[in-house]
C-alpha cells in the first residue's frame, strides 16, 4: 500500500464516517488523488461507503450497519445535542428536549425520526399516550459518541437549519 492510501486510511480509521469533502480538507492531497486512493481503497476492501440522508461516509471495515449509521448521524451537531441531552437525563419528553437545546419542535422531531429509524433512540408511549425519549443503547451509543465531533461544515448546516426555523416559528401564518 503506498504512504498516500495509508495516510488517507489512518486518517478514516481516526475519523470514522468522515465525508470525502472533509478528507481533502484535512490532507495535503488533491481532490483527484484522494479520489483514487479512496477508490482503491474500497476495491481492496480496507474501507467501506455508506450514504446516510444526501451525504457519502467513509468507515474502517470493523464498524457495524449499526454503528455505521451512529456516527454519520453525530456528524449533524442537533442529532449530536439531542442524544447528550438523553445520555445526562436518560429519558425526556420531546418537549423538554426541544426547550432545553433551543430547537423548534419540526427540528427535534426531524431529528429524532431519524435517531429512531437507526435503533439509536426510542419513543414511548407513557400514560395518556405521552411520549417520551430513551436511548436504545445507552452504553454503546456513549462510546460512539465519544469518537466524533461535528465538522464546521456540519454545524454551519445545522445552525442554519435552526435559524429558518426560528425565522418561520417568528412569522404569522398567511390566510
């Protein structure tokens, strides 16, 4: 393997589900370099693509579906917040997740479908068909949470994404 493909494979290996554009940012290769090598590497089996909602992610081969799908989804900061939130109080209405992270509900509510279709969180009906949130798998879905940070380009996404909804929240519906 040549030092370019082992450097771009250790860079995966310590940024799991990192996108290519991210890849080319943080190297000092060209893009069509990193294109190659990527390539190469997928055909060799030494890494592993995974689209998850418009985006590409690279993976060393030892992650799961499962654990796949955790990290592209705490790449986006609001996943991220919304899962911490539930890991330092277990379980919580909807509501109080929404309020506490300073979030329109629409935004929560994206979020969390999203969450639940990868078996990270779960949504239960409690008395008088209230919901309320829980991690599936509080000690595994901690450790993965451990091993990524958001990107700028991540956050900018997500931060904007806040603002329309808080614009939106601001004005009067239109008869």
């Amino acid at each position: 393997m040549t030092e370019t493909r082992q450097k771009i494979r250790a860079h995966v290996g310590s940024n799991a589900g990192v996108h290519f554009n991210e890849i080319v940012r943080q190297s000092d290769f060209a893009p069509g370099q990193v294109q190659y090598h990527v390539r190469r590497l997928l055909e060799e089996d030494r890494l592993v693509r995974e689209e998850f909602y418009g985006r590409t992610h690279y993976y060393p081969p030892e992650y799961d579906e499962w654990e796949r799908a955790a990290l592209a989804l705490f790449r986006r900061e609001t996943a991220r917040e919304i899962v911490v939130y539930l890991i330092e109080h277990e379980q919580a209405a909807p509501v109080d997740v929404a309020d506490a992270l300073g979030i329109a509900r629409s935004t929560l509510e994206y979020h969390v479908d999203r969450l639940v279709d990868h078996d990270i969180v779960e949504k239960r009906y409690r008395e008088r068909n209230r919901v309320v949130l829980e991690l599936a798998t509080p000690e595994a879905t901690g450790r993965l949470l451990t091993t990524v940070t958001p990107t700028v380009p991540d956050r900018l996404v997500d931060r904007f994404s806040r603002l329309v909804d808080e614009l939106l929240a601001g004005t009067p519906d239109s008869a």
